[in-house]
C-alpha cells in the first residue's frame, strides 16, 4: 500500500472537504477523488459516504483511518531517521564509566542527545577497576567517565575534560570500631582486616599506594560492593566520600583520619576519549557539551 493516498485520505478528513484538502496539498480535487476511489478499491471497502453534503467516513473507514494514521507516523519516523543517518548520525554511541564516579554527571548531556538524534542508540555501561579508561584505549566504548591521573597521559594518547573532583576517606563501621578502637596511626591501622580493590587497570597495584602490611585483606572488584562490605563490618577501607556521605550520616561508617596518612586525597573525574577518535554528531554533542561547562565555570 503506498503512502500518498493515505495522506490524501487524512488531510480530507481534517480539511473537512475535497476542496480544502486538494489546496492544501496543490493538487485538484477531482485528482483527489479519483486517488480515493482506487484506494478503495484496493482496500475493497467503502472508506468514505458520499450520500450526504460532507464526506463522512463509514465505520469501516473510521477503523482504517486510525491505523492510517499509526502508518503515516512511523513512515514520518522512518524518514527522519534516514535522513539523520544519511547527514552522519551514529547508530550507536558506547559510553562508559567507572563505579566511582557518579553517572549522573552524564544525564544532561544525554537528554540533549536524546532531543537532537533520536536515531543515536547511547548504550552506557558501568565498569570497576578503571576498566572503563581501559575500554577506552582498546577502541571498545567512545567517551569514559573515569578517575583520572596525570600519569595516565602516558598510557595513550588521551584527550580528557575535568568535570569534577571527589575525596578519597578513610572508613569503617562504627561495630568495627567499638571492636578494634579508633586507630591514630599507620601501625594500628595494619592491625585492622583491610578491604581494597582487585589489581587496577592501567598497571597500578592498590599496595604500592597505600604501602600497608600485615592487615588481613579482601579484595572486591568494584564499589558499590567495597561500599556494603564495608558497612558489614568486614574491614576499613579507601573510598570516595561521596559513595559513603549518606553512611557516615547516619553513623554506619565512620571517617577515620591518621595524620600523614591518605590525608585530605583528591581525585579529579574526567570524561576522556582518544585524540584518534573522530565521534559522531552525538558523541561530538555530548562531548562539547561539557566544553561548554568547563568555560562557564
């Protein structure tokens, strides 16, 4: 069935005439109605009654006008996203972002893509261990929200924007506490279960940062687990305050701070990607939309 007769069909039924309808689309009516009068006989139904002065639509035409009108839609729909896709708008755009870091500094950014490229599938997953910066090198996601370090630069030839930064604290449950005392230095600190994470990413290794012996540890392989572990009691660890402030709050976990000792720590948060990568109309909003909050700033 071809689409022409099907807007014929709608914009007399909202013209309310043959004639209204034949001006608005610039054709005569008498081409109207014979274009009506095949798309019944292809349907093999009276669609309209012309027995009165109006043209009025039988009880079979008003069911086929509203699934005409559904078809018209998704032929509008299917239009717009070929001519999106023929002007250069990905079909996909992969974002990633670490644990640590809060997604929700990507939501503005995602509406506007939303609003601008319909046809743009933004498909965002969540990684532990800086495996998010990893995906990134390996080609696999386009744009990282991730923990950054200058040190990374060395990794690849990164391009990034500071959206923020977050403060790494020392934690425990406030059981493990009244269990072990509040300990005022490194030494009772390794006495004390230690929870820290798997190997990271990007060649860093968790003991060469936080330079502790002795202390039992578990590893876990991402924050949020990190974060009900450490509620459970189960060990002290190094974690963004942001992912615990609603837990120290309401006393679960308590801040624990050793002079000289991860004191007053702060990690910046960037959105990266790799010089070579040449984003798409919507990856290219999304990343120039935080250019633009970086200047406002």
């Amino acid at each position: 069935m071809k689409i022409w007769p099907l807007r014929v069909l709608t914009q007399v039924v909202e013209s309310g005439s043959l004639q209204a309808a034949a001006n608005t689309l610039h054709r005569t009516a008498p081409a109207l109605s014979l274009t009506l009068s095949k798309l019944e006989d292809d349907v093999g139904f009276s669609i309209l009654d012309r027995s009165g002065y109006r043209l009025q639509l039988t009880a079979e035409g008003q069911q086929f006008l509203r699934h005409a009108y559904e078809l018209l839609r998704q032929h509008d729909r299917l239009n717009s996203v070929v001519a999106q896709l023929r002007d250069g708008a990905e079909p996909q755009l992969h974002v990633g972002y670490d644990y640590s870091c809060n997604p929700d500094l990507l939501l503005p950014a995602v509406h506007q893509i939303q609003h601008a490229f319909p046809v743009t599938e933004v498909l965002i997953a969540g990684y532990s261990q800086l495996q998010a910066l990893q995906h990134v090198r390996e080609g696999r996601v386009e744009l990282a929200l991730t923990p950054w370090l200058p040190t990374f630069q060395q990794m690849a030839d990164f391009e990034s924007l500071r959206l923020g930064e977050f403060q790494l604290v020392v934690v425990m449950a406030r059981r493990l506490v009244e269990q072990h005392g509040m300990p005022t230095s490194r030494n009772a600190l390794s006495e004390i279960p230690h929870l820290l994470p798997k190997e990271l990413n990007m060649g860093i290794s968790p003991e060469q940062i936080y330079r502790l012996s002795g202390s039992s540890r578990l590893r876990v392989n991402d924050a949020h687990t990190m974060v009900q572990f450490l509620r459970a009691g189960v060990g002290w660890g190094v974690i963004p305050r942001d992912l615990v402030r609603q837990s120290l709050v309401k006393g679960e976990l308590v801040e624990v701070d050793i002079p000289g000792f991860l004191d007053h720590i702060h990690a910046e948060i960037h959105l990266v990607k790799l010089a070579s990568t040449q984003l798409g109309p919507a990856g290219t909003l999304l990343w120039e939309s935080f250019i633009a909050q970086e200047h406002h700033c």
